[in-house]
C-alpha cells in the first residue's frame, strides 16, 4: 500500500485540474494565438503564472486503484501489475488468462 498522504496528494491534484481546466484551455489559446497581440499573451502568461502549480494536468501521475501504487500502472484496467496478476489468478478479471505458449 502506498502512503496515505502521496494518494490523497494526488486526489487533491485531479480535483484542481478538475477545477481550473477549463480557465487554463482559454488561457493557453490564447498564448498559442498566432494574432494574439504581444500585451495579451503577457496577460495570459501572468495569469497562468498564478494559478496552482498542481492545476496543471502534466502534474498528475496514475495510481492504482485498489493500493495506490505509482509504478506498473495498467491503463485498460486501472490497476497495478501486482493487482492484476492477483485478480486475474483468482478470476476476478473476465476475459483474462494466464498465457501460454
């Protein structure tokens, strides 16, 4: 199990990306604007600048679902190699077997 407070860190990070996505996607267009003048994209910039550090989607890091596990993240179902390997011997996982060849 991971550490309580790294998972809810992480809680608290897909809450802000939640929270200001749709304030940052204005922003950024407007800095990617090619016919944005000079004085609205330093606008953009120092607004972005003040928003949360952790609102930024490139922050946020998958865990496992089931134990919180940072590393070996499966995406199709949302957990840890260790959680899956488990699972899918115990036959908690449809469609999932063990391979062979």
């Amino acid at each position: 199990m991971a550490k309580t407070s790294a998972v809810n860190r992480e809680k608290n990070r897909k809450r802000l990306v939640a929270k200001f996505a749709e304030r940052r996607a204005v922003l950024v267009k407007v800095i990617k604007d090619p016919n944005a003048s000079l004085d609205d994209k330093q606008a953009a910039y120092l607004e972005l600048s003040k928003m949360p550090r952790d609102s930024s989607s490139s922050r946020l890091h998958n865990r496992c679902s089931i134990t919180g596990r940072p590393r070996g993240y499966s995406r199709r179902f949302g957990i840890s190699r260790l959680v899956l390997r488990r699972l899918a011997h115990e036959g908690f996982l449809p469609g999932v077997r063990k391979s062979s060849w």
